[in-house]
C-alpha cells in the first residue's frame, strides 16, 4: 500500500517524458525517475493508456519497449475495488 513518502505518476507524466521537446521538462522527468527519495507507483491503467499511445505516435515495438521499462521502475497497482493496492 502507497505511503506518504510514495508518488503515484499518472500518463501525462510519462508522455512529457517520451515526447517533450523541452529540455527543462526532459531534465525534470528524468530527475523524478532516478530519484530514489521515495517509492514510485503507477496505475495498471496508466501503462494502458501509455501503451495505446505509444501503438499510436511510436508503433508496437516502442509501445512495448517504454511500457515494460515503465513496469520494471515503477510499482504496478492493480485496479480494484475491494482491495485497490
């Protein structure tokens, strides 16, 4: 279960990340991700709509590419609404 030292990141996040063309943005992103000050999250959901977007702009090959490297970083929560972590 998250605590108060975790981030949950949400697709806008990983799409500045991959798609900004802005080196500000680009350096923030990039900080946020080898942080190690906290526990990182991220909805099943999110990787979902990543993916999609990804098939869209990127192809299948860069679709699975960043979503698994997204789900090897990144604590995956499950959606459910018994138990949501």
């Amino acid at each position: 279960m998250p605590k108060e030292d975790c981030f949950v990141y949400d697709t806008r996040f990983f799409m500045e990340h991959f798609y900004s063309k802005e080196q500000q943005i680009l350096n923030f992103t990039s900080t946020e991700i080898d942080s190690h000050a906290w526990e990182k999250f991220v909805s099943v959901i999110t990787l979902h709509e990543f993916c999609r977007l990804n098939l869209q702009r990127g192809g299948r090959d860069v679709a699975l590419l960043r979503t698994n490297m997204i789900g090897d970083i990144f604590k995956v929560l499950n959606v459910d609404t018994k138990q949501p972590y």
